[in-house]
C-alpha cells in the first residue's frame, strides 16, 4: 500500500489517542500513565511498521533521535538555568536533574522518525 495512506491513518490514530488523553487528563489535573500511553502508542506501531516495511535504518534514526533529543533538551534546559536562574519547564514524573524527563524519549524519538517520513513524502 502506499505509504502516504498509512501516514493519514497515522495522524488520524494520533489525533484521536491525544484526544482521548486530553479529555482524561483533564479532569485528573495531574500525570496518569494512561495519558501518556495513549498519546505515544500509535506512533510507536507506525515506527515499528515503517521498520518491518524499510528496515532496521528507521529503528536506528528511532534511538539515535531520542538520544539526541535528550541531551539537546537538558543542555538546553541547564544552559537557560545557568544563564538566567529559572527552569524553562518543569518534570515532576522521572526527571533528570529537572531538565529532562526520562518520558520524553519516545517522543523525541518519534519526532525523528516523522521528519523522515515528511522528508520522504516531500523528496528531499
């Protein structure tokens, strides 16, 4: 099939599993793992298709997205502390120094794997 179809079924899953955990949420005022899962479990199925379908290439830029990710975020984060005496944003869920969340790794992670396929879509 083509890609562009399992890239629509994608951000329509997407969009309804965010929904779905912002109504949850909302009524919480606070983290639930089932929030969190429902936001990322989509587009960590669409990485695994997109790995079954290409190869162990997209598992690669998968991990090597979120590592990167992660030490942007928290030099980011530590560098903006450092300069001005305030956080930039705050983790209260498993947080590395404050800086960073060890819950942010899929995301960054999936944000690699989307620009490869908007890249792909697009021909670059």
């Amino acid at each position: 099939m083509n890609i562009i179809f399992f890239d629509f079924v994608f951000l329509v899953l997407t969009f309804l599993g965010y929904r779905l955990a912002y109504l949850h949420r909302s009524r919480q005022h606070r983290f639930n793992w089932f929030g969190f899962i429902s936001i990322i479990i989509w587009p960590l199925l669409y990485v695994i298709f997109l790995t079954a379908q290409n190869g162990y290439g997209i598992l690669e830029l998968f991990f090597a997205s979120a590592i990167i990710g992660l030490f942007l975020e928290y030099s980011l984060g530590l560098i903006y502390d450092k300069l001005e005496n305030k956080k930039l944003w705050k983790y209260s869920q498993w947080n590395i120094n404050g800086y960073v969340s060890w819950l942010c790794i899929p995301v960054w992670g999936i944000a690699g794997v989307i620009f490869w396929t908007i890249s792909q879509a697009i021909g670059l």
